[in-house]
C-alpha cells in the first residue's frame, strides 16, 4: 500500500519579513500585550525566526508578559486578605499603558525595552 519511492518533501523555510512587515508584528507583539501573553507568543514563535527585529521585539513583549501574570497570580493569592483587589487592576492598567508605549516605539523602528520585566527568554 505504501509506495517505497515516495520521498516527503523537506520543510521549505519560510520567507523573511520584508522591513515594515517585520516592524508592523513587532508592534503587534507589544500591542497583543493588552490581551494578555497569548498574543505576544504566538507572534513572537511565528515570526521569531522570519524578522530579526520581530524577534527582539517579540521576546522583550513575552518577558514583559511573563512578568506580569506572575504579579496577577500574586494579586490572585493575595486576594484573601484583600490586598489583591489593589494589585490585579494595577497589572491592567499597567500592561495597557507599557504596552501602547512599547506599540507606538516600535512601530517607527525603535526598539523599546520595559522598565521592569524578567528576563526569562533570552
């Protein structure tokens, strides 16, 4: 049943990214943000290896992500002795404020880098 000749074809890589395309899913790796990380992977595993600046760009959104669910877990657990209630709106606010920064920087080129974010993807 199966034919001994056929040979499956080699993966093709896929295309690079011309400039503005790779400047316009930077942006969106940073803007995705205000969704939460889901966005900001998906890019960033996408287009990481298509668009040199899609990949800085995509990694420092998805660090500046992973920190950010860290501190809503934290504000989740502290939510018992009523603390969190301050905490899980604060990451909100703050990942939709960072994140039209980081949108508006890198959509002219710029590469932004966050204040404060752990550094877990290299």
């Amino acid at each position: 049943m199966t034919d001994p000749s056929y040979q499956p074809a080699a993966p093709q890589p896929a295309d690079p990214l011309t400039e503005a395309d790779d400047r316009q899913w930077a942006s969106f790796a940073h803007l995705g943000g205000i969704l939460g990380i889901l966005p900001s992977l998906i890019i960033w595993l996408v287009f990481k290896d298509r668009g040199n600046f899609s990949n800085v760009e995509g990694k420092e959104a998805l660090n500046f992500q992973i920190t950010l669910l860290i501190a809503e877990v934290v504000g989740y657990l502290m939510t018992a002795i009523l603390i969190g209630f301050l905490i899980i709106p604060a990451v909100y606010i703050v990942r939709v404020i960072f994140s039209i920064i980081a949108f508006l920087k890198a959509k002219d080129g710029i590469s932004y880098r966050y204040p404060f974010a752990l550094r877990l993807i290299k």
